[in-house]
C-alpha cells in the first residue's frame, strides 16, 4: 500500500514537526516512510549559484539572515516550480520502486497558490492523495522561524530561515486560507483526493494527538480496501 499526504502550510506553521510525527508514527506501525521537501532542492539551487558565481543582480536568490542557517529569500519566483518539477520525479521514482511494502509518502512545500503548485504534479501524482493544511497564524509562524534562526541554529535540516519580509509579502496569505483554493480542491476530490486542516496553534501534545488521529484516519480506509481486494481475489 502507497499513500501520499501533502502538507502544506506557510513557513514555521509546523509542517515539518507534522512529517517528523506522521514518520515516528508510521514506524511504530510498520510503515516505511519517505520525507520530500521542496527547501531542500531550493537550497541546493541556492548554493549551486554561489558555487557558479552567478553575478548576484542575475541569481534567483538573494542570502538572508544569519549566516549559520544559510538563510535566502526567493526573488525570481520561477524557481519555485523548478523545485515542485524536481519533486514530482522523485515521488514518480518512490512510487514505482514501492514493491508490496507499507509505505507513506510525505510531500511537504509553503506556496501562495496552492492551486497552480498541485497542478504541476499532475493526476498521477494527485490521485487517491490527502492534503494535510497546518494552520497557523501568521504572527506565530513569524516567530517560530525567528526562533529556529535565533536559537536552534541548523538544529536539524529542517530549522531553515525564512525573512520577515517574504513571510509578510509572499506567504502573508494564500488561496486555501482566503478560500480561492475550493473551487479547484472540489475538482481533485473528483479523483479521490481527501483534504482536511490541522489547527497547530495548541500544545506539542495536542499536536501529536490530532497526527494520531490523522495517521488512523489514512490507514484504516486502505486498509479496508486491501481486505476487500483479498477476499475477492
């Protein structure tokens, strides 16, 4: 069994401690997971341009913030695709290469249109998939990535930094959150695409109770499925 959840969220919402839960969990049930996340393909851009010495009036990144955590903001916007592109081959590979085993995909990335970016993975990709909003207020989210810059310091690969000012401009809203994104969510639950919306703004407990609760949720309708195809075969 294959199951591909999508997390999506502004920055700092907690969609990474999301991936890390729906991983321990999964494990503790058998699973194998796979964690795909857009900022590692944006950074590896990033740092391919210093590499390169792109002229920096020329670069699709501009280096922000301290410089431990390698910080950017995104100013050709284009590039954004480029890393969706990346992915979608990457979970097209782990797809094909998942033979009989248990396995949960988790396709973490922030965009402002969420519709135009879950486009560009396309049917195969978005067929039978869940999306998984973590929502979190923006002053919060602000804060969290202030936090993980400050005080964490590349505590993990997932404690990246993301400037206030992309955070108020670029992710200061989206097409889910202003409700633009349901006349398109209704089409990809045409095809099977489930969806629904974690609130993060409580307790790390709270949290991991609601990723339980989720990871039950997903399991158990395939699961279902799986039974049903056996007695019939």
């Amino acid at each position: 069994m294959f199951i591909k959840v999508f997390l999506l969220g502004r920055p700092g919402s907690g969609k990474s401690a999301v991936a890390q839960l729906l991983e321990t969990i999964s494990r503790e049930n058998g699973w194998d997971t796979k964690h795909i996340y857009d900022y590692k393909y944006l950074h590896g851009m990033f740092r391919q341009e210093v590499v390169d010495n792109i002229p920096k009036d020329e670069r699709s990144f501009r280096q922000k913030g301290p410089d431990a955590c390698q910080g950017f903001d995104v100013v050709k916007f284009d590039v954004l695709d480029t890393a969706l592109k990346q992915m979608a081959h990457e979970i097209k590979a782990e797809e094909h290469g998942c033979l009989g085993a248990n396995k949960l995909l988790v396709i973490e990335f922030a965009r402002k249109e969420y519709s135009h970016a879950l486009d560009i993975f396309g049917y195969e990709i978005l067929k039978d998939a869940h999306l998984l909003y973590v929502k979190l207020d923006l002053k919060d989210c602000i804060k969290r990535v202030q936090k993980r810059a400050d005080v964490h310091r590349l505590r993990s690969e997932y404690d990246h930094f993301v400037s206030e000012d992309i955070m108020r401009s670029y992710y200061g809203g989206d097409d889910w959150s202003d409700k633009q994104f349901f006349k398109y969510l209704n089409h990809l639950r045409s095809v099977g695409v489930t969806d629904e919306e974690l609130d993060n703004s409580g307790t790390d407990q709270e949290l991991e109770s609601q990723v339980r609760v989720i990871f039950g949720k997903l399991v158990s309708p395939q699961l279902r499925l799986y039974h049903r195809h056996v007695l019939l075969v």
